[in-house]
C-alpha cells in the first residue's frame, strides 16, 4: 500500500498511519490525561451542586469513572455478544443484513 | 328540490319506477342490436334510475316513508313497495354505482367481451341492476326473493361472459351456491308464511310476536340468515366470492365489489331488525364468524399473486366488518354499519376501477407483473393509493370516519376495550396487503420488456371515472358529516320498525 | 394571514411530479423548507389557522416556544437533508421526503389532539415509502414491520385522543394532568415513536435498512416528534426520568458489538433519546431547556453523522465496520466532517453537544436523581466511545480494507460541511440557540469545571479504548447479528402461528382420515379457508355446518 492518496489531508494523516504513529498517539494521551488531572485539581470548584460538588473535590473523578465504565462497557458488551451474535443471514431474506453490497448503487435511481 | 319539480303524481310513483325502468329498458337493449347505441341507452337509463334514487332520498329524508302498492292492491295481501331512509341511502349507492360503472366501461367492456354479446351484456347488466334495486326497494319478503333471484341469475350470466375459461367454472360455483342460498332463504320465507300467514314485511313484524308457532319461526330465522349470509359472502359462506371477482369481466367486478353484497346484508339486517326484532343469540354466533372474517381473509389476502384476488379477499374482510357491527345491534352500531357500507363501495369502487384501467394496458393482473407500474401510469396508481388509503382508514378519508365511528360504537354497546383492541388489531392486516401492493407499484423493478413497452395511461373515461371516485373518498372524509347523518337516519329508520 | 407551513410542504409533493428531473426538481426541494420557514420564523406566538372537522375545531398553527424551536430545526434539517440529496432522481423519496417532513412540522405547530393525530398517521404513512426505497426484498419486509408498529402508535394515540375527548370534552393538545387510561396509552403512543426500551426495536431495524439519504431524513423527524409531544404532554412525570435512564444504557451495549455503522448511530440515536426524555421527565425549567436545546443539537449532529455514513454507504457501497477501514485515503473530508459530527455527539468543548447535553446533566443534578446522574454520565462516556471513536476509527482508519473511491459527490460535502459548520457554530456561540429555548434561564456552560472534566471524562474514555485496542481485547468487527426483544415478532411470533396452524391441521387430517365416506373426507381442505380453491363439495360442507350450529342454537337459546 504505497501508494500515495491524492488528498494532502490523507497524505498527512498517512505519517501517523503506522505502528510507531500510534503508539505516539498513545503516550500523548497519557501525558494530556494526566495534566487534565493536575489541572482539574487545581482550578477553583464554584458552580457544582449535589453530588457534582462531592465528586469535584476528588482529583480526576470523572477521568477514572470515564475510564473504569468504558472498559466495564466493552468487557460487558464483550461477554453479551456470546449469548446475543447470530449469523449475518439468521433474520434472511427479511432483513437486510446479509444482502450484497451494492456500489454506488442509489445514486441516479 | 325534487319535490318542488316533480308533480305531487310523479313523486308518489316514484318507488315503482325505480325498479320498472331498468326493468322494462332491459329488453330494449336486445333491440338495440350491437351498435354504439346499446352503450349510450344503458347509461342514459342508469343516469334516470339515479336521479329517481336520488329523489326518493329526497323525498324520504324530508318526512315519512314512500310507500306503493303494487297494481293497486293494498298491502298486506298486495305486495308494497316501501322506502324509508334504511334503504333509500342503499337505493342511491346501487343506482350511482351502476352509472359511474357503466359510464367508464366502454372500452372495457369493448375488450373483454365479444361484439356479438354486448347486447345481451347490456340486458343482463340492466336486469342486475333491476333485482338489486327491487330487492332494496320492497317491503314483500317474497317480492324479495324474487328480486334476489332475478340479480343472481344475471349475476351468473354476466361472470360467465368473463375472457378466462375459469369464469364459467366460477360463475357454475357461484351459481350453485347462490342458488342454495336463495333455496334456503325461500324456504324460509315459506315457512314464515305458513307460520303466520302474511308475506308483507311490516305485517310479518306484527304477527311474529304474536304466533304461537315458536319452533317454525325459529328455524325460518336460521334459515334466512344462513340463506342470505351466503348472498352475503359471510364467513364462511363466502367462497364463491374471491373466483367470481377474478375471473368475472372488469365492469362486472367493479359492480359486484360496490353493490351486491351491500343489498344482501341490507336485506339481512331488514329482517333481522325489522321483522323478527330480537336476534341478539344469533349476533353472538356472528360475532366470531365475524372477527374470524376479519383476521383470516386478511391473511388470506397477503398470499394472493393476483391483484382482483387480494381486493376480493379484502372485500370478504370488509364485510365481516359490516356483519361484525350488524351483530352489535344498537343504533351506533347500525350506523357504523351503514357507514362502512357506503365507504367501502367508495374505497373498492374506486380500487377496481383504477385496476381495470392498469389490467387493460398491462393486459395482467398479476402483482409480479405490475412492479414499478407508477412509472408509466401514474395518475391510476395515484388513485390506487387514494383508495388505498380509505380502505385501511387514514384520517381525511371517507374509511376513517367509518373506522372510526365503528369502534366509537363498540366502545359504547359493549363497553370493552379489548373487543375495540381486537378490531383495530385487524385493520392493521389492512395494512400489510395495502402496503404490499403500493410498495409494488411504486418501488418495484419491472422487467425489460414491461419497461421499454410504451404504455399509456389508462383511457380517458376510466381514468376520469375513477379520480372522481378517489376524490369522493376524500371529499367524504373531511366532510364526513354527509354520509354519518344518513347513516344515523337509517339506523334509526331501521331499528325503529316499519 | 399566514399559511401553515405543511400546506407549502404538501403543495410542494404534489407539484413534484410534475416539475422535470434533474436540477429543476433539487432546486424545488431546497425552495420548499425556506418558503414555509418564512411563514412563521418572525411571527409572533399565538394561535392562527383554524378549521372545522367532524365537528370539531382544529388548531392548524399554534405557535410557541416549545413548537417554535421544534419547527425551525425541523425545517433547517429539511433543508440540509434536501442539499444532501440533491443527485437523487427518484420521484418516490422525493415526495415521501416531502410530505414526511411537512407531516413532522404540521405535527409540531398541532395545537389539538385530531390534528396531532392527523400528522402522526401521515409521518408513519410518507416515512415508510423511504424504508422501501432501497428496493430489496429486506428492505420490504422491514418496511412491513416498520408501519406495523407505527400504525399502531397512532392506533393507541386515537384512542386515548377518543378516550380523552370523551372525558373532558375538549381536544387541545395541552399537559395531560393525571394518568387517565387515556394519558396512558397516548404516553404508549408516544413511547413507541420515542423508541422506549421494549419498544424501540423498529429503529435499529428500519433506519438502517433505508437508502443513504433516506436514512438522513428518516433520524431527523419521527423521534423528535415524540420527544416534542412527550414534552409538550407529560413533563414533569417522574416515570419518564427511569425510562429515560434505561434508554441511555441499553444501546451502549449493543452499539460496541454492532458490525452495521448506521446500525450503530441508531443505537447512538436511541440513546441520546434517553436524555432527552430525562430531561422531560425533572421537568423543571433548566430540564425542559435542556431537552430542546439538545434535540436542537442532537437532529444536527445526528444528520452529520448519517449523512457522512450515507456518503460512505454511497461510495464504498457498505457501511459495516468489518468491511471497511482505511478510508482516510479516499475519503478525508468525509472523515472530517464526520469527526466534527462525533465530537458534538460526545459534547468535546466547542462542539453543540457540549452546550446541550450540560443543561441536562446540571438538571439532573440540581433535583437530587444521583443514581440517574451517574447513569447519564456513564451514557456520555459511553456514547463517546461508540459514536465518537468507533465509528471514524472503523470507517476510516482502523486496517485498510483495500477500498479505494472516490470522494463523495459535491452536494454531499457541502451539505455536511454546512451541518458541521452549524455544529461547530452552536458550539462556539450558543446564545442564538439559548434565546430561542422555552424558558429563559441564563446558563454559561464554558466555565473552568465544566470544561476541564469533560475532557477528562472524554480523554481517559479514549484512554481506555486505546488501552483496550493495544491489549487485543477489544472486541474485533464480525459480520454479525445481535438478538434484541424483536425476536419476539421476527422468529417467535410467526413459528408459533405456523406450530399452531400446522397442529390444526394435522389434528383435522388425523380424524377425518379414517372416515370412510369422501364426502366427510372434504373436511381436510381446512385450507379453503385460507383461500386455497378446492371443490365445490367443501364449500357446500360449510354452509351446511354453518346451519346445523345456528339451527342448534336458536333452538338452544329460545
């Protein structure tokens, strides 16, 4: 795949489109969530109220939560898709899940 | 109006010449020979019998029942001819429906049915015409049969000029079971006579009650509902019906669809209401009858390739509608019944009407034939999906207000939710064969060769037929007032005796 | 004298046919929304078009707040809808897509019940013409199904409006007071259209099924109709915060396992719902602001994210997740537009969900539903994941498919570049859209807080799924199905009818086999009844059992 795309946006996202690229992605990540915890516990709480105003004051709160419920997400969907995956064509041929790819099919009808 | 312009002589013989001019204008088109002039005669004379309909309504709506005795004798031992609004408003669907149907049919009929026969079509059409219109008009139950009898045989005639051999094979069935049907319906008359004595219907109301001969009267009940079911096409009397539509010339479809089956359960729901005045056991069996009706013809419709066939096991449907509100037997009820009887003939009228015009282009009327028809025919397709629409009861059309007002009224006669349930539920069927045939027509792929044939829209007659029909239905729906306020006033006509 | 909008809308799908195809007819398409815009954009609230019904009057234009804000994003997104199918020459979708949208705007300005009534019937009726557009035999039979149950929203909507009429005599479309019979089963009717948990199915079924710009049009009216009727009817109900909440949970779930992508935004879809209903459920003043608010945004964004779905759909000629990949190359102002669609629906700073999905959020909060709270919050973490990662991850980066196409077609760009630029815009400057919401609450959502842990909770999200990416245990993109509670009626319900039927049958074949006489034998055609043709001897059985029972019986009950 060396050929080059014609756009310049795709030729400069093709530079991180690579095993180095994301793991560069990934550590940038980590360092901008770990300053958003920092930050986060330094700047002045005035507006929450409820448990918004309890949660604040815990440093990067909403940072752990999104991370643990996103993983709990994907592990959960992980182990509902045992009992719940059918073949493409288990509702055929009255749903449309398993009809053939139509290229460029709709766009003059 | 009328009875500012007729002479008060004309009005009063108004109820004869409703049935004598079809009547004695039915021989004349065997004079006429094959020519254009059959056509134009038959037409001119369903345009009189209409305007006579018309009239009568007229006359009937102002004050008090036209009543007529025939050759002067007086009833009860002449036979009497008597309109009260029950079975004006019946008289006035039959007679316009004959003259919109004969006034597209011109080169339907020119199609289908050889030269050599249009006049004897002609005769037999005027003849059916006569016996739906006197079965309707009389108030002798023998005088009924009679007309009954003089509808169906030509009936038979008529299915049988039909192009397909299985037309005479579908106008046999019918015939053999129509005439079961008028046996069984005579012999109870006959028995009905023996037990009291009179044929005149408002005087068999009066001696019922008081005769003594409980069993005969009972059997010549069951045997005048089963009898006249049959002429009904009440579940599960109904099989002669979905043939007889399919395979019976266009014209004659488009005839049968709107009237033939009204008459019979108008003539029913005369008995029933008016002679023998309490029936609630028997509308308990209907009940079911009925909601089986509803549900399996539904069903049935969705497994039919052929376009008449799903309409007419649509019809088979929309009677058990009728017979479902007849059975309830309150005046809501009757009403509702009425209701749906006249907006029925509208949305199925209107239907088979636009299905001659894309027959007779297409020279099919097989649905696999008719994919992505709205392409090339779109005017009849937008009629289609008019009438459609009535059928299954979308708000602005003329099967709304009969949806409607049937469920209204069997919330307030029986009071349970779960029955108003169970017939909206199978309205919804409606929906699946309507949403197949108009997912068809619109969005089908047709086939090379339907695709590149040049066809036209449907002849002008036909099409501009059955566009002012569709637009009935919708004139109807949004100002549904017209067609409630006859039906209450027949209702109560009816239930209110003779 | 001002007309109703939907007239223009209704005139317009009647002229349609006959105006030539090509650029005349897609010019006509944009004229309609913004002449029936001009009719109410800068009238003042009030009550204008009346008319009489069955002896009843009817509301054909009521103007306020509430049906404001509804009718100018209803037309904004037919407008945009109608840029993005400028190449389509297909006289069907064209009017459904009229008169579906006139029917969705009608609808929103009802100020009664009938006419409410009249306009829900008519958007099940024109939207499902949109679903059969793709013409296969799938789409056909989802489209079955789809106006099944829509028919029978409006069968329950007609007859708790008949209940309701006869109740209290009067048929304005105002809040229902108490939880009559009914208010409950118009609250069912609403339900369904709203795609309540149970009774949600048809969403995920049907929207995907549609061509590539029916889907766009299909997600912008028929469920913000009900979230408009639900708010308009029933705030404040407290049931509606729970259901509320398990519409937000639900589809997470199934979003991360789904292979379709447009099945994916539905889901997406299903879930934004949620909050919307939340925020009609508190009914408080800065819930009922956050409802409209975010409806506003989500009709936006939700397009941008379909529309950029139907680009690919159109282009690479499928949209699931294990088929594509790569499309960077190809495609990246697609892309663009549909990371900008997945930044507002995951409410990233500067982007219109962050300024929406707040006000709810804040609701929530004020009126003490902490459980719910954190639900919400899970959802927003969870809708970020599938909307905002998954699906530009998936479409276009991910492993190159092999897929090499052409960019999609200039109409397409420039409707989605418009919607982005709206996105973006609200983001940015929410005053505009902060004016026109019902009450007036003054609310900044760019304070130090609100920005520093939303992206917390949008950064670690994104931590987790590359965490989850790198470790392999992220689940893979398989063609697939998943069983939802349609399984009732898919599989379910017809192997049951066909078991029973086929149990009738035998049981009738089982008796009269030994019968001797042939005669009696006719009693094994039951199938007549279904309308298979058999002789005339098993019509003639009939008719004489029909006698038999109703001789019995009048014998019997005398």
């Amino acid at each position: 795949m060396n050929e080059q795309p014609r756009f310049l946006l795709s030729r400069l996202l093709q530079r991180i489109d690579s095993p180095l690229g994301a793991k560069r992605i990934y550590y940038v990540l980590l360092v901008v969530c770990g300053l958003l915890v920092v930050v986060g516990a330094l700047i002045p709480h005035h507006d929450a109220y409820g448990m918004g105003a309890i949660v604040a004051r815990i440093p990067g709160f909403y940072g752990i939560y999104g991370f643990v419920m996103c993983a709990l997400l994907v592990l959960v969907a992980k182990a509902l898709r045992r009992i719940l995956m059918r073949p493409e064509n288990y509702y055929a041929p009255h749903a449309i899940d398993s009809e053939e790819i139509q290229k460029d099919g709709e766009s003059s009808t | 109006m009328f009875a500012t312009i007729l002479p008060a002589a004309l009005l009063a013989q108004l109820p004869v010449l409703q049935v004598a001019i079809p009547l004695l204008a039915a021989p004349v088109c065997v004079l006429l020979g094959r020519g254009r002039w059959v056509h134009d005669f038959s037409l001119l004379v369903t345009a009189v019998v209409a305007i006579t309909s018309l009239a009568l309504l007229q006359l009937v709506l102002g004050g008090g029942d036209a009543s007529y005795a025939l050759g002067g004798f007086a009833p009860p031992w002449g036979i009497e001819y008597r309109i009260d609004p029950a079975n004006a408003v019946i008289l006035l669907l039959v007679s316009v429906s004959g003259f919109l149907v004969l006034l597209q049919s011109r080169t339907s009929i020119e199609a289908e049915i050889p030269k050599q026969k249009h006049p004897l079509f002609y005769t037999a059409f005027l003849l059916c015409l006569t016996g739906l219109l006197g079965v309707a008009a009389t108030g002798d139950a023998f005088n009924a049969f009679v007309f009954l009898e003089i509808s169906s045989l030509a009936t038979y005639a008529l299915v049988a000029t039909g192009k397909s051999p299985r037309a005479l094979t579908a106008a046999f069935r019918y015939l053999i079971l129509g005439t079961i049907g008028a046996s069984t319906f005579v012999i109870g008359i006959g028995l009905l006579y023996m037990a009291t004595g009179t044929l005149n219907m408002s005087d068999l109301a009066t001696r019922i009650p008081a005769s003594p001969h409980h069993a005969v009267i009972q059997a010549a009940f069951a045997l005048i509902i089963v009898g006249l079911g049959l002429k009904a096409a009440i579940f599960p009397l109904h099989f002669w019906l979905p043939n007889v539509y399919t395979f019976a010339p266009m014209v004659v479809t488009i005839f049968l669809a709107a009237t033939a089956t009204k008459v019979a359960l108008y003539l029913l729901a005369r008995f029933v209401f008016v002679i023998f005045e309490d029936a609630s056991f028997a509308g308990m069996l209907l009940m079911p009858l009925a909601l089986l009706a509803m549900f399996l013809a539904s069903l049935a419709a969705l497994q039919q390739g052929n376009v008449k066939r799903i309409l007419a096991y649509s019809s088979i449907a929309q009677i058990g509608y009728m017979f479902f509100a007849l059975a309830l037997a309150s005046t809501q009820a009757v009403a509702a019944a009425w209701l749906l009887m006249l907006t029925h003939a509208l949305a199925k009228g209107g239907l088979f009407m636009a299905v001659a015009g894309i027959a007779l282009q297409t020279g099919s009327s097989n649905l696999d034939d008719w994919k992505g028809i709205a392409k090339q025919m779109p005017w009849s397709a937008a009629v289609m999906v008019v009438c459609l629409l009535s059928l299954v009861g979308v708000p602005l059309t003329a099967g709304f207000v009969a949806k409607w007002s049937l469920l209204v009224a069997i919330f307030s006669t029986s009071g349970s939710i779960i029955l108003v349930a169970v017939v909206a539920a199978a309205s919804l069927l409606t929906l699946l064969y309507a949403g197949k045939i108009l997912e068809t027509i619109y969005l089908g792929t047709p086939d090379e060769q339907r695709a590149t044939a040049n066809l036209r829209e449907a002849p002008l007659a036909m099409l501009v037929t059955a566009m002012l029909v569709a637009a009935m239905n919708i004139y109807f729906g949004l100002n549904g007032t017209v067609l409630s306020d006859l039906s209450n006033r027949a209702a109560l006509a009816l239930l209110s005796g003779f | 004298m001002s007309i109703p909008p939907f007239l223009f809308y209704l005139a317009g799908a009647l002229v349609l046919p006959l105006i030539p195809k090509g650029v005349m007819r897609s010019l006509f398409l944009l004229l309609v929304p913004v002449l029936a815009l001009t009719q109410f954009v800068l009238l003042p609230f009030g009550e204008y078009a009346n008319a009489e019904l069955y002896g009843y009057t009817l509301i054909l234009m009521r103007l306020d707040a509430l049906a404001y804000a509804f009718s100018l994003i209803f037309s904004i997104a037919a407008f945009l809808a109608a840029l993005f199918a400028w190449h389509i020459r297909d006289t069907t979708q064209q009017v459904a897509t009229l008169v579906y949208s006139g029917a969705a705007i009608g609808a929103v300005q009802a100020g009664d019940l009938i006419t409410l009534f009249c306009f829900w019937e008519a958007t099940a009726f024109a939207s499902v013409f949109l679903v059969w557009a793709r013409r296969t035999t799938g789409a056909y039979f989802t489209g079955l199904r789809y106006l099944i149950i829509q028919m029978l929203s409006g069968l329950l909507l007609l007859a708790g409006v008949i209940l309701h009429i006869n109740a209290t005599g009067s048929n304005l479309f105002v809040q229902f007071p108490d939880m009559s019979l009914a208010a409950v089963l118009i609250l069912l009717a609403f339900g369904i259209k709203c795609a309540f948990p149970l009774l949600h199915d048809w969403l995920q079924d049907a929207y995907p099924a549609s061509t590539a710009t029916g889907t766009v049009v299909l997600s912008a009216f028929t469920t913000k109709l009900a979230v408009y009727a639900l708010a308009r009817g029933f705030p404040g109900l407290e049931v509606l915060v729970y259901i509320g909440a398990l519409m937000t949970l639900f589809p997470i779930f199934y979003a991360v396992i789904e292979n379709d992508l447009r099945r994916v935004l539905a889901f997406s879809l299903n879930n934004q719902l949620g909050f919307m209903v939340v925020g009609i459920g508190i009914g408080t003043p800065l819930a009922l602001n956050g409802t409209v608010a975010h409806a506003f945004c989500h009709i936006l964004y939700k397009a941008l994210l379909f529309m950029s779905m139907g680009a690919v759909l159109l282009r690479a000629g499928t949209t699931k997740g294990s088929e594509l990949g790569g499309l960077y190359k190809s495609m990246p102002y697609t892309m663009i537009f549909c990371v900008i669609g997945a930044a507002s629906i995951s409410a990233f700073p500067l982007f219109s969900g962050f300024i929406s999905k707040s006000l709810i959020l804040s609701a929530t909060d004020k009126q003490g539903y902490t459980l719910v709270w954190l639900a919400l919050l899970f959802a927003s973490a969870g809708v970020f994941h599938h909307s905002g990662i998954k699906i530009p991850y998936f479409a276009f980066f991910a492993h190159d498919s092999g897929i090499r196409c052409r960019e999609a077609p200039w109409n397409m760009l420039l409707a989605m570049g418009l919607t982005a630029l709206l996105c973006v815009g609200i983001g940015i400057f929410p005053q505009p859209l902060y004016n026109i919401l019902p009450y007036d609450i003054p609310y900044f959502p760019y304070t130090a807080d609100h920005v520093v842990f939303q992206l917390q909770l949008l950064l670690f999200s994104a931590l987790a799924f590359t965490v989850l990416m790198r470790t392999g245990i992220y689940p893979p993109e398989l063609r697939s199905v998943n069983l939802s509670s349609d399984i009732v009626y898919r599989k379910w319900l017809p192997k049951f009818l066909l078991w029973t039927w086929g149990g009738i049958e035998q049981f009738i074949v089982s008796i009269t086999t030994p019968l001797r006489r042939e005669s009696w034998q006719a009693f094994r055609n039951i199938g007549i009844v279904l309308g298979n043709d058999r002789g005339s001897g098993a019509m003639l059985l009939w008719v004489g059992v029909l006698l038999v029972l109703l001789l019995t019986l009048t014998y019997v009950a005398r």
